[in-house]
C-alpha cells in the first residue's frame, strides 16, 4: 500500500508542480495529495502534522508570491495605484485567459499584472519608460514568486519520499 500511495503522491504532486506555472497554485495539490498519502497508509508515510506543515507552507508561498509581486514593482518605482492595478490585472488576466488551454491564465496573469501596472503609472506619471519600467518590475517580481512556489512544492515532495525511504 506504501508504494501505490508515495507513486500517486509522486504522479499527483509533480502535476501540481507543473500548475504553478500556470498561474495555479498547484502547492495546495501538494498538500491534498499528502493529505490522501496519509490516508492511504495509515499516517504513517505522511503525519497530520506535516500536513498541517504542508499547509502552511502553501499558503506561505501564496504570501511570498504577491509580495514578491508588489515589491518588483515598487522597487521599480510603480505607485501605490499601480500595484493596486497590477493585483486586479492579473486575477482578471488569469480569468480571461482561462478559456485558452494550458498557458491561457499564465499568460493572462503576466499580461494582467503588466497592463494593470504600466497603464494605470502612464495615466498617473505620464512617462513611457517609467511606466514600462513598473509593469516589468511586477512582471520579474511575479516570476520570482513563481519560482519560489515551485521550490517549496518541490521541497514537500523531497520531504514525503524521505520519509518513504
């Protein structure tokens, strides 16, 4: 039973892996599926404590990933409205690019975060490079973000086939 649970626990959380990406925060697919690997053996392969661990983490890397987000652009100079508007573009580019299979909402997310970032310094500041400046410092700070989320999903992973081995 251990091994059936750590290959759907591997096969499960590497998909999630490959969601972030995607815009999609496939670290919480990590923790369900820790979750179900618990289950399946008793909570000897996985605890509820490291669960609950999982869990946090996830959300930490939800966290990390919007600030990362915010402070690309502030350090790039974006205002307060900016990265107000580069938070709203990209949830609504996420959601409008649903509807294009696998790289849709990523692309829809990136493109939100920009648009929002740089139209909304343009109308403010008036001043192409600035504003061009700020909807890429969100870009590099969601990128990062993104980056970060893959590493911790990938460390829960590490941790679940330790604890296997």
């Amino acid at each position: 039973m251990n091994v059936l649970a750590v290959v759907l626990f591997l096969l499960v959380s590497l998909a999630g892996l490959a969601l972030i990406p995607l815009g999609i925060p496939g670290t919480f697919v990590v923790v369900g599926v820790s979750f179900f690997a618990g289950l399946m053996t008793g909570w000897e392969l996985v605890g509820i404590y490291l669960v609950l661990i999982f869990l946090g983490l996830a959300l930490l890397g939800e966290a990390l990933d919007w600030l990362f987000s915010l402070a690309g652009g502030k350090q790039s100079g974006a205002s307060g409205p900016g990265l107000v508007a580069s938070f709203i573009g990209g949830v609504a580019g996420a959601i409008a690019g649903l509807p294009l299979p696998i790289i849709g909402n990523l692309a829809g997310a990136f493109l939100g975060a920009f648009l929002g970032a740089f139209l909304t310094e343009f109308v403010i500041k008036n001043d192409f490079h600035q504003a061009l400046e700020s909807g890429l410092g969100v870009v590099k700070g969601k990128l990062f973000g993104s980056v970060l989320k893959i590493a911790i999903g990938a460390l829960m992973i590490v941790k679940v086939l330790f604890n296997f081995f």
